[in-house]
C-alpha cells in the first residue's frame, strides 16, 4: 500500500497551494462580505488546467485522475471554500455525468467547453418539496415530438446564475413509480429558463447559491443525458463522486482552519508564554491535526477508488461524513482557541467556521450519508 503522492500529484499540490495564496486568498474576506464572485479566478483556473483535471485530454482536460482534482478542491478550500466548491460542482457535478453517460456528440459540444474552462456548469436536482427525497420531484419533461417541454424549479444551485449549461433532472412518467426520471443538459439562453432568487446564506458566501426556474422551456432530445427513466440513477451516481469533493473542501476548510490556530497560538501570549505552550491548547490542536488527517486519508482513498474504476460508494459516503464532521468541530475548536479575536472578522477562523457548516448538509446530509453506508453494510 502507497500512501506517498507521486511526483505528479505533488507538482499540482503545490501549483494548487501556490495559486491558491497568491490568487485566491487575498480577496476571500472581501468577497465574502460582499457575496461576490470573482469570475477571474474561474478564468485563471482554466489557464492552469484545473477546470478539468480528471478528464482525457481528447475531450479538453489534462489526463490527470480524481486524486489531483481532490487534492486541488482541498488546497483552494484552504484559503476560500467558495472557491473551492465552484471548482467542484463544476467537475463532480456538472462534467462527470456528461462524461460518463453523455455521447460523442455531447462530450464535444458541452464537455470539452467545461473541461477547458470556457464554461461553468451546474447540478439541478433539489426542489423545495423534494431535498433527501429526491424521488418527490415535482418538474416536469413532457415529450413533444423530437423535443422535451420543461417546467418546474430547482433551489440551491451551486454556481446558479454563473453557469452556462446546468444539469437538470425531471419527471417524464406521472405514473411509473420508479425510472420515472430524465437527465438533461439544459443551457442557461434556452428560452422558457432563468434564473430567480440568489439566496444569502451564512457561509460560502462569495460562491452564488440560486433557483432557477423553467416555464415551457423546450429541450432537444439530443440533450437528454442517458436514456429516458435513468435520471434518478445518473443523480445518485454523480453524487457518490460529488461527495468526494465536498469531502475535500471539508479537509481544506480544517486544515486552513488549523494553520490559523497553529500561527497564532505560536504568538499569542498568556501568562508570559505563549499558549501553545499551554497543555489545553496543545491538546486542542493535537486532536485538531489527527481528524484531519483521518479525514484526509479517507478522502484520498475513495477518490483513488474511483480512479481506479472500483466501487467507491460507501466510501465518499464515509469521506464526506467524517470530513464534514471534522471541518465543523476544528473550525469551532480554531474560534475557541482565538477566545474573542476568533469571533471578529478581523481572523479568518470566524470564515471557516460558517463555511464548514455546509459540508454537514449539501450533496446529502449526514443523515443520508448514515444511510448510504449502512445499507452498503447490509448488502455485504
């Protein structure tokens, strides 16, 4: 077993890490006071080939595999988690599923686009009725010769309103009571689509967060993705690997967390010495350092997992559990060690902790992710 990261994996980390402290951090408190996204640093990404590291270079990427593009949603969520889960509901949610069940001919025109960074996308599956339920959809596709004619809404879009091509799940048979759910690759100048409230949430502020809506919006059948009725296992399946990158930004979150804390626990004086020096504190973040670092581990597996074309399921589900735990109880933990400074804006901890919350609830509460691997234990 290896637990070394190849020459390969090391050269993106550190561009990554490098990026990520020259481009991306000095901004990020401002952006998410003012809950902006920076579209530069989107374009930037694509310069550097981060838009679409997993994919083949005959469709627009790099040719690297999902270790290098948890690694580099881990390092950018170390100093912005907005920026890192634009990166990665771009990837896992929007282009894995073009890759994997899109045609040629799809792969072409939208794929390539969003693995060179031309475009942005975006995932469209929860609906106000329907959250963990997704089989409670109400959106609908009806067929209408070679078209399909949407109509419906979607919540919470990661990278809602920025997104060129969105992908969208609806009901297209009211009375089957399974298949009874179509993908489809929706672009935003579609007539009958728009976009409707930007939501103002507490953390990942600078990363917009939207609904979108659809009246008689008319779809082409050749942007159906995968066969009429195999929705519902296309937005499962795109989930498992999607966990995988929320379960990186979760790790990115602690550790920049646990930087914080570390640094200012070094300067930070309490009774003539430095608190670090304090067994409380030292303990603290001794506890801090090893969930990361299990957190981490577990990350890396499951994306290898899935590098490796084995099944990974159970294993983001268990990523992201753990991970997303971990990131709320370092962040907390950080703000704790920073006593009143931690609870200004003046430190970054404040930040991370918002952000951390998230990781609890999108791409399946932890409640779902118990589920997920408890059923994986009982088919075993």
């Amino acid at each position: 077993m290896q637990f070394q990261l190849s020459d390969e994996h090391e050269m993106i980390q550190k561009m990554v890490r490098d990026f990520a402290k020259n481009e991306v951090e000095p901004t990020a408190a401002k952006r998410d006071e003012t809950e902006t996204y920076d579209p530069s640093i989107f374009r930037k990404m694509a310069e550097l080939g981060l838009t679409g590291i997993p994919w083949p270079e005959d469709v627009g990427g790099i040719g690297s595999d999902y270790l290098a593009y948890v690694i580099a949603v881990e390092e950018l969520s170390r100093v912005c988690a907005s920026t890192g889960v634009t990166l990665s509901a771009h990837t896992s949610l929007a282009s894995w599923p073009i890759y994997t069940f899109g045609t040629d001919e799809q792969k072409e025109t939208y794929l390539r686009p969003l693995a060179e960074g031309q475009k942005i996308g975006a995932y469209a599956l929860t609906e106000s009725g329907s959250g963990s339920d997704a089989g409670g959809m109400k959106t609908t596709a009806v067929k209408a010769g070679s078209e399909y004619v949407l109509n419906g809404a979607k919540i919470f879009i990661t990278n809602g309103g920025i997104a060129d091509y969105y992908i969208v799940f609806a009901v297209t048979d009211q009375e089957a009571s399974s298949r009874n759910t179509t993908a489809f690759i929706v672009e935003k100048e579609t007539p009958g689509f728009s976009v409707g409230k930007k939501e103002s949430k507490l953390g990942i502020r600078s990363s917009p967060t939207t609904e979108i809506r659809f009246e008689d919006c008319r779809i082409h059948e050749r942007n159906r993705l995968g066969q009429e009725g195999e929705g519902f296992k296309i937005a499962m399946m795109t989930l498992d690997g999607g966990r995988n990158g929320i379960a990186a930004q979760a790790v990115g979150i602690a550790q920049g967390a646990l930087d914080a804390a570390v640094d200012y626990a070094k300067e930070r004086k309490q009774f003539g010495k430095p608190i670090i020096q304090q067994q409380g504190i030292a303990f603290k973040l001794a506890d801090m350092a090893t969930a990361i670092e299990a957190s981490r581990l577990l990350t890396y597996q499951a994306a290898w997992l899935e590098t490796k074309g084995l099944p990974y399921g159970k294993e983001s589900a268990m990523s992201k559990l753990f991970a997303g735990d971990t990131a709320m109880k370092v962040t907390t933990e950080a703000v704790q060690i920073f006593g009143g400074y931690g609870y200004t804006k003046d430190y970054p901890v404040e930040r991370y902790m918002r952000d951390a919350k998230i990781t609890q609830i999108y791409e399946g509460t932890q409640e779902i992710q118990r589920l997920v691997i408890s059923r994986k234990l009982l088919d075993m």
